[in-house]
C-alpha cells in the first residue's frame, strides 16, 4: 500500500517538472523584476527589457517631437489620439505612434502645442547599460534637458568673453523683455561682453569708423546730441547741491562714467568731465555744449511738452558729440556716485529732485537713409500767420516741379494708375503723399548759422562757456542736418510739414535756405484708430510711450499695435509693429494744439520692447517702450491725437558708418583691419594719396 502511494506521487512529480521549467522568468529578470504570470517579468521601476536587465534613462521636456513609429507591429501608424503600448516599462500610461495631442484638465486638444516629454529630451540616447544619457553635442543635464552655452578649447565657456545666461535673463536685460515660453530656463546662450560677439563670442569686432569716400561729398554725417536737465518742483529760494555723474556710451554699446560733475558746473567742466574718459573715447576738443542757467524760462515753443507755465526749476545742458558718429545709446544721469545715497540733493522738505534726457531731433545714425540729394533744389521755411503750420517757401514754378521730381514714392504704389501718384508733364510722376503717408527728407542749411539746440551755432570768438545764460560755442563743421516729414496739400496747394523747424528758421519772413535729400524709405500711419500718449504733465521725456484705442467704429479694439496679438490689418490698421521697429509720432491734425505737441526736428526710434500692463482695466495698458526718450508731449485728451508712424527704409540709404569704415576687412581673430589699398588708420578711415613711384 505504501509502495502504490509512493508510486503516484513520484509519477505525479514528474507531471509537475514541465510546468515548474516553464515557470522560470528570463535570466530571473535580472533582480531588477518579478517573475509574474506566463513567465513575464515584471521590472521594477526605472528598469525594461523582457528581463529587466536595461536601465531606464531620465525623461525632460523634448526639444523636438518626433514620432515613435509602429511601435504595435500592426503595420500601420495610429493617429496622435490612439494610445498603444500602455502598461509598458518606458510607456506604463501609453503613448502614442505619432505625435501626441496635449490636452488640458478637461481633455480638450490644445492646438500649437509640442515639447511632450521624452527620454533624454529627444536630445540623446539612453545607455541602457547605465541608465544615463549621452547628450547630442551643445545639451547637458541628466535628460540632456538643458542647451548648454558653446566652449571652446578647455572648456572654456563663452570664449571666457561672456555670460552664460538662460533666455529668461537674456530677455530680461533688452530692455526689460519677458520670455515666458517652455525653456525659459533650460535654454542658455553667452551674453558677450562688449566687443565680441557669435554664438560662443569668440568673434572680435573691428574698429568702427566713417567712410572717408562719404565724408569726401557734399552729404552731411549725422551725429547724437542729447538734452538733460537737473530740476525740482519748488522755486527758489530751493536750491540744488552736490553732485552726479554722466554715462556715456560708446559705438559698441559699453558705459563710460565720468568722474563726478558738481551742480551748476560751467560747460567748460562738463566738456572736461567727457573728454577726460579714458581710451580717448570721447576725442580731445570735439564735445560741444551749450547750458541753461534757468530751465524754468525757457520758451514754451522750444519745450511745449511740459505745463504752462514751466513747472521745473533747474538748469538744462545740451551736449553734441561731432567726432562719436553712428548710432549711440542715449546717455544717462547718475545721481548715486556713494552707493545707494544720493549725491544730489536739494532743500526741500520732500525732494522733488528729478533729471530728464533726450534727444533733440539729431541722432547719430549707422546709415544714412537721406542720402538722395536733389541737385540744384534749394528751400526756404515759413509759417502761416495763424501759426498752426509750416510750409515749404520759396518754391518758383521750376523748382516746385524739381521738388515734385526729387520726391520718391509715398506709400507703397508707384504707378500712375494707382491714383495715389500724379503724373506733371511727359516725364514724371510723384507723390503727393498724405497724414496717413508723409513724405521724410532731411533738410541742411546752408546759408545761415545754425541757432538750435546742436550748438552748431558761429560765433565771432571761440567761447565754450559764457557764463551766464544760454551759452554758445564755436563749430564750423559741416551741418548735421535735420528730418522733416511734409505732404502736398492739393487744396492750400504747399508742401505742410508735421513737424515745425520754423521755430528756429524763418518763422513767417524765411531766410534760411536748405538743401535737401530725399530716402527711398516709405513712412505709414499704423492706425487712425489708435492714438500715442506720452503723458507729457506728468511723464514727460520717458522712452515709454501707450497706444490707446480711440474709435467708436470698432468698440472692441484693444489699442495694442504689436504683429503677435494683432493682424497687420485688423481693425482697419495699415501696419503693425513689431521689435526693433522703426517709428515716430506725430499729430496730424493741424491745429494749434497739435503744432505745439509736434516736435521742431524729427526723431526716429526703435520699438525695444511691447507689452501690456498687469492691470487689464485701465486705458493705457498698452506700453510700448523706446531706445530713446520721446520728445514730443501728447495728453490722452481731446485735443491731442498723435498717431504712430512705422519708417520702412526699403533697403535704401548708405552705409555711413561701419567696421573698418567701409574700406577693409575684418579680420574677427585679432579685433585688427586689413584696409584696401589707399587706405589707413586704425579703422581704414583715411585717404592715402600719396603714392610710391
């Protein structure tokens, strides 16, 4: 009986020895798993493979998407909403074939959407060995998550001439901008220092000079000139004391500060204080000057953007640079030289201490837009005796019609059949122009001292200060000129202008005479259904300036002008603007009103920056910021209505001023010009006549 028992189950054990064969998992998984049914493993976390030998590699937000193929073997790619390989060791929720549809809270599909995440970012490939990722060229990080900034021999990050900063930061420090998007803090670049540039700023650049050829013609070269002004709120007996510093910027963008200038000081002192920046950055006897010993006086036409009467009480200097050409960066007014205590002060209870800076309608530009001249033209200016215009004087019938000739298109359409050109005689045609399309020249006078604020003005003896009251210097040098913007008034039939040189030139008995050039650049309103405030009562000569919609006939518009949130012909707008965009405002009513909120000479500045206020609600929400302070003054009122103006340069204009001038190259390892032949100087700004026989 026993012997039988024992027979059974030893055959029922041999039975059993398949199955328990069969019930052993691959390799035991690994010790990374557990043996499970039908002899799977099932792995633990951050481990794969059929036994879980293979190390799962970190996932990050994926740089690119790309598709997974047929990952199901049904030899067919499912769409972007079919989830497969669900309960998988990489995939344990699913994914998806294609690329993913991301959806939010209420499963709803979000449209422009990407950066799902993936293994390594999709920027490397896993060691399966090791679990870690090897990172594509120019990515870092344990999922190869972060762009890392370029190095050069050693490792040295940025060329060891720069920062590497994420683009959050990067954003930050143009002018205040905001980057919001997905790698605000994973993608990095080198923030160069001045001097250098390229992606690693390794590249050196090359002295910047004037081409001589250009200043061998009859063209002018224009430069920066800025205004500012120390002030309070109180008359005297209040007075100021102490004192400040001045910034100033060099052609590469890098800051100079002087050393400390008192209150009051003569401009004398203030020219010393400049040309004393080491590096010879400032030239020797080049900074022109010219100061105001009572701000508070001074002509409501030379400065209607403030309250009449004046509100401020101080002293304005204005400051020209003939020998820094090219575009420069608007200078500063540094009033804490001990840290964060003020080093001007004044008497008052509660300080109204304050500075102001901004140009004055002459700016240092690298290229010269206005480089057309019009041969043989020559103009006066005038005002009507209502004084809410200025117009075009001392045109004969010959030289209406070489006006006429001389201006270039307007608005874009050129034919005589688009009815915005008019054909005179046989031979040409022209643009009228209009408010919504104003003709730009630059205007250079020629037979007159120059009597504005440039100090460009002659004088019988060499003064550079003279004391007391407005002060004035000697400069003989070729004029800088100035930027009109006019049209053809079919029905008064003379060429208006926006703007209002005669404040300075002619008045209602013209004397000046102007040569002119003309630009192949056209000048469009963005909007008449949206106005430009500065605020001027109370934010006079700020850089920012707010777009407020004015129109009853779109009750919806939001009075922004930027291209991302605003087609360019929504709302009945001609243009949108967009970063680093060419603009300038002005009031095209032509009234009283306007003709004093108008500036004398015109601006053109670039949009650095555009954005909406944290507060929705409230009417100027709409901010647009400028590389320069605004030098006009509108109110948000009925009776200012300054229009925003986009300049489109059209590829015309000179190249003024460049590396090596124009006449060499760059050779970006040394920093060092290789000039052409008949060429010299540190940036090949010379003329070499001379020649070896």
């Amino acid at each position: 009986m026993i012997n039988t028992i024992l027979s059974v189950i030893y055959i029922l054990f041999l039975c059993l020895l398949p199955k328990i064969s069969n019930s052993e998992c691959p390799n035991a998984c690994s010790s990374h798993g557990i043996c499970g049914a039908f002899d799977a493993c099932i792995c633990y976390k951050d481990w794969m493979g059929g036994d879980c030998s293979q190390r799962i590699c970190q996932f990050g937000r994926a740089y690119v998407d790309i598709p997974k193929g047929d990952i199901d073997a049904s030899k067919t790619l499912t769409g972007p909403s079919v989830i497969v390989a669900e309960n998988s060791q990489l995939y344990p929720y699913g994914t998806t074939e294609l690329f993913p549809n991301m959806v939010d809270s209420r499963n709803n599909v979000l449209q422009n959407t990407a950066h799902d995440y993936a293994e390594c970012s999709n920027m490397g490939e896993c060691d399966r060995d090791s679990g870690v990722c090897n990172c594509l060229p120019g990515f870092e990080g344990p999922a190869c998550e972060r762009m890392k900034c370029p190095t050069i021999d050693k490792d040295i990050t940025c060329s060891g001439h720069g920062v590497c900063r994420d683009a959050k930061s990067l954003a930050a420090l143009d002018y205040g901008n905001v980057y919001k998007l997905w790698d605000k803090k994973i993608t990095f670049g080198c923030s160069c220092d001045k001097g250098y540039y390229g992606s690693d700023c390794s590249l050196r650049k090359c002295p910047i000079g004037t081409d001589p050829i250009f200043q061998d013609t009859d063209s002018s070269l224009r430069y920066s000139n800025w205004s500012y002004v120390i002030y309070t709120k109180s008359p005297p007996p209040i007075s100021i004391k102490g004192n400040y510093s001045i910034i100033f910027y060099d052609i590469y963008g890098e800051d100079w500060r002087t050393d400390a200038i008192k209150y009051d000081a003569s401009c004398l002192e203030v020219i010393d204080a400049l040309e004393k920046l080491p590096n010879r950055i400032i030239p020797m006897n080049s900074v022109r000057c010219l100061k105001w010993n009572n701000y508070n006086a001074i002509s409501s036409f030379d400065e209607p953007f403030l309250l009449s009467p004046n509100p401020y009480y101080g002293i304005k200097y204005t400051i020209a640079f003939p020998q820094n050409p090219g575009y420069l960066k608007q200078i500063q007014i540094d009033l804490y030289l001990d840290g964060s205590r003020p080093t001007l002060n004044s008497n008052e209870s509660t300080s109204t201490l304050g500075t102001f800076v901004y140009p004055n309608g002459f700016q240092g530009s690298d290229i010269d837009y206005f480089s057309e001249k019009c041969d043989g033209l020559y103009i006066y200016i005038s005002t009507t005796s209502s004084g809410y215009y200025d117009y075009v004087d001392g045109l004969t019938s010959f030289s209406t019609k070489l006006f006429q000739s001389c201006l270039l298109d307007a608005d874009f359409n050129t034919g005589v059949s688009s009815g915005s050109n008019v054909m005179r005689g046989n031979t040409y045609n022209w643009d009228y122009g209009s408010i919504y399309n104003p003709h730009l020249v630059k205007l250079i006078p020629i037979n007159s001292p120059w009597v504005t604020d440039l100090c460009n003005r002659t004088s019988p003896a060499s003064v550079r200060d003279g004391g007391t009251g407005r002060t004035t210097c000697t400069f003989t040098d070729r004029q800088p000129g100035f930027i009109a913007a006019l049209y053809y008034d079919s029905v008064v039939k003379k060429f208006k202008f926006l703007t209002r040189p005669s404040v300075d030139f002619g008045g209602t008995l013209s004397t000046t005479q102007f040569a002119v050039y003309t630009s192949k650049g056209v000048a469009q309103m963005q909007s008449d259904q949206v106005k430009i405030v500065t605020y001027a009562s109370t934010k006079p000569y700020s850089s920012t300036i707010y777009s407020v919609a004015v129109s009853t006939q779109y009750p919806d518009h939001p009075g922004n002008v930027d291209c991302e949130t605003v087609a360019p012909t929504a709302y009945g707008a001609k243009a949108c603007v967009e970063k680093e965009a060419i603009v300038f405002v002005l009031d095209p009513s032509f009234n009283v009103f306007s003709y004093k909120s108008n500036p004398k000479y015109l601006n053109l500045y670039k949009v650095k920056r555009l954005y909406q206020s944290d507060d929705k609600n409230i009417r100027d929400k709409n901010r647009i910021i400028l590389d320069m302070s605004i030098d006009g003054g509108w109110q948000d009122n009925p009776n200012d209505n300054a229009r925003l103006y986009v300049w489109y340069p059209n590829n015309g204009g000179y190249n003024v001023v460049s590396e090596c001038s124009n006449r060499g190259l760059c050779d970006t390892t040394t920093g060092l010009c290789t000039c052409f032949k008949e060429f010299q100087g540190g940036s090949c700004e010379i003329i070499n006549n001379i020649k070896k026989y």
